[in-house]
C-alpha cells in the first residue's frame, strides 16, 4: 500500500520556527516541559534500568500509576491483567484517549549506559534471559507521563476528558486486546479519538514521521507440521521424505506474494525457522515449520492464509502423502491486525504538527512490515480513529542508515532531542482535539 505523502505535505506548509513561540499555548507548553525535564529524565532512567517481560510489568505498571496518581488523576490499575487507565477530567468535551506500553524484551543489553539493565529473569526453555526495554517503551511511559503533567497544570488550555493508557504486552500482542476485553469502553469514557506514538531508529532526533493510512501491517504467527513416513536415508524409495516436501513448499509458498496477490498489495511469507531430523541416516516422520505473515489488507492477508493451507496439503499430496497424513496447519492465537492512521484525523493532527515544528522536522514516512497491537483499540464496534506518530531517535553525530535498529541490543535513543519532541507533538494533538474553546 503506497502511503498518501501529498495531502500530508501540503498540511506542513503551514509552520512556525520552533524559536520564535508564536503560539502563546506552545510557548506555555514548553516552560512548563522544562520545569518538568530533569525529573522526566530521571524517570526514564529509572525505567530503562528495571524492565519487565509481557505480562510481568507489575512495578513497571506500579511505577507509571504513581506517576499519574500525583497528579490528581484518576487512576485505575490490573485493567486487562496489568494495565493501567488514568483519567485526567477538565470538564465538558471529547474524549481522548492516549496510549503507551509498559513491556520490554528478553535481550543482554550492550549499550554500555550508566544506567543500562542488568536484570535477569528465567527463560521459557530453560537458563537465563536479559531483560531490556529496546523498542523504546520505556521512553513512550515517559513521554505520557510527562504529557499528563503539562495538561494537569495548563487547564486553561484545554476541555474534555483525557485517558492515558499505560498497556502490558505490547510486544506478544495482546495486551490491548486484554484490557478491551476487560471492558476498557464500557468502564470508562468511549473515547472520541485515540493517540499513540513510537519510536522510530531510522529518523534524526528531534524530528517526527506522519503517515496517512497503513502504517504497520497485520501479523500472523503459523506453526505447520509436515507429516512423511520415515525411514533409512540409504533407501528413501521406501519412504515418503518429509524433509524433500518441506524444501518444496518453503519455494512454492513465495508464489503466493509473485502469482497470487496484486503487485500493489503488500504481502509477505517468512519461513523463520524448520525444524526435522536426528541423524545423518534417518529420514524422520515429520518436519515443523514456522511462519510469519505480513499484509495490510484483511483480504489479503484471508487469501494468502487460505493459499497457505491449500499449497502446503496439494505439496503433501503430489509427493504420496496419504489424505489421513495431510500437514497440520495451525494458526497462533496472537494475531495483531494492521495499523492504520485515519486519514482525517492524520491530516487534522498533522497540520497542527505543522503549526508547532519546523517543516524540515515532520518527515512523511513509508509504511513498515512490522506490528502493534495499538491498532486493536480502532478495531472493536466503536471504530474509534487512531493516529500513530513515529518519533526520531538517532544522534545528529549518526548516520541514520547506521544506527542500531529497533529490538537490538545496542538501541540507545538520543534521549534530550526525543523525549522533548514527543512529548510537545503529543501535547499538541490533544490541544488539537480538545480546545478551550469551542
């Protein structure tokens, strides 16, 4: 899916110069954001040295509920398992709703900061794993928090009904789906719009990325078992080999992207990892493949499901394989549906992006391949608008191109430059969306 880039740029046409502080609101914005900047910082220290796996983030949840319980939010924790739902009230006027997530990944962190995590926690197979917030989680709590206390203290500047989501699980996909399930809508304000932001390791510090519609893709998780008759390697006539048959359906399966699906519809296939056999000599009875799945589009992403299922059983069946031995397809549960910034909404936020940064610091981005299950909160009956804003994070001294990627264990964002630009671009959306005034 090609990204709408011409509305947005025409909506940044219209910028001030950071300097100058036209906007009386920006300019109380900003004093207020440095009065708040050392302790924010610290914060964010303070969550990047003590991360939590998905479903873990007790103090992680503790932590950020502390934070918006000072500040007279209303604050409501274990929403979804661990998450947290703080309302800021300011009388009559939409709802909005602005979300970020508490969960970090199993790495050994290598950036060498004074402030980097040592935690360890049991892996799932056994041993020991390292725990470190690489995607930037850390950041995003902090950048909400710090939203939260600007919009405590500048009343003046806004009406209507604030919800920070602080949400577990992120990074397994379903924390979102959890807290809905939890009755997130029904137990507190429907909200009118909802807003997010994330980091970006491919855009300088200081700047933010806009896309209008897809953003990130859907994600399937598929664990396929292919099911041959074993036997000894020195007479495979005697076999059915499962290991030929999964060479053969890991190639026919990328036909799927080049002679199923449209060339303007993204999709793709990724065998990540096959698994079969013990020994040189043996042809073992199965093989197991497991595979991820991108798209865009629902029916896109149907179709290459069904083209999956019917490649890998007409595979089985042209190498022998008898119809009660057919493959095991099976779909994970952890589905993560598409993103996608609504197109009003991104060019209204987008033009009031424009009124508070310079042009050169608000990039139009490409679409990515990967997930987020922030868009689970667009996708209930409600159909509530989402915006996602990408936020830079490399050091003017580095070359974006060479940067240390996203879940890498060297991710390390500027953290001055970032944490400021998120937190005045999201403070400008919710004025948007929330004016004193009518």
């Amino acid at each position: 899916m090609t990204p709408r880039l011409f509305p947005l740029l025409a909506a940044f046409a219209v910028c001030v110069t950071w300097d100058s502080l036209a906007d009386p609101a920006l300019e109380a914005v900003t004093q207020r954001f440095r009065t708040e900047e050392a302790s924010l910082h610290q914060l964010y220290r303070h969550l990047h040295q003590n991360p939590e796996l998905s479903w873990q983030e007790i103090e992680t949840a503790k932590r950020f509920a502390t934070e918006l319980k000072t500040i007279g939010a209303q604050v409501t924790t274990s929403v979804g398992t661990n998450g947290v739902v703080a309302l800021l009230r300011n009388g009559p006027g939409p709802v909005v709703l602005l979300r970020c997530d508490l969960d970090a990944l199993p790495l050994v962190e290598e950036t060498g900061l004074p402030h980097a995590s040592t935690r360890r926690v049991a892996a799932p197979g056994g041993g020991t794993t390292g725990v470190m917030h690489a995607c930037g989680h850390d950041l995003h709590m902090t950048a909400a928090v710090g939203v939260a206390r600007i919009l405590s203290s500048l009343t003046n500047l806004w009406k209507g009904t604030v919800i920070v989501i602080g949400q577990p699980a992120e990074e397994i996909g379903s924390g979102a789906r959890a807290m809905l399930r939890d009755g997130l809508y029904q137990r507190f304000p429907k909200p009118d719009f909802a807003l997010s932001l994330h980091c970006h390791a491919g855009l300088p510090a200081g700047s933010v990325g806009v896309v209008e519609g897809y953003v990130l893709a859907n994600v399937d998780s598929i664990d396929i078992r292919l099911r041959g008759v074993g036997g000894h390697g020195a007479y495979p006539e005697t076999t059915r080999d499962p290991i030929v048959l999964a060479a053969q359906s890991i190639l026919a399966l990328q036909t799927i992207r080049s002679r199923e699906i449209s060339a303007l519809d993204a999709v793709v296939v990724t065998v990540g990892s096959i698994h079969g056999g013990s020994k040189h000599n043996i042809i073992p009875d199965d093989v197991a493949l497991q595979l991820t799945v991108r798209s865009y589009r629902d029916d896109v992403r149907q179709r290459t499901l069904e083209s999956i299922r019917r490649i890998v059983h007409g595979q089985a069946l042209s190498a022998g394989i008898s119809e009660d031995r057919l493959p095991e397809v099976r779909m994970k549960d952890e589905f993560t549906p598409a993103l996608y910034n609504d197109p009003t909404l991104t060019r209204r936020l987008a033009a009031a992006l424009g009124r508070w940064l310079e042009a050169d610091r608000i990039r139009p981005v490409r679409p990515a391949m990967g997930g987020e299950d922030f868009s689970e909160f667009g996708r209930t009956p409600e159909k509530v608008p989402l915006f996602d804003l990408w936020v830079g994070t490399v050091p003017a001294t580095t070359d974006p191109a060479q940067a240390p990627s996203l879940h890498s264990s060297k991710f390390n964002p500027d953290l001055q430059p970032t944490l400021e630009t998120a937190v005045l671009a999201l403070t400008a959306e919710v004025l948007e969306l929330l004016p004193a005034t009518p």
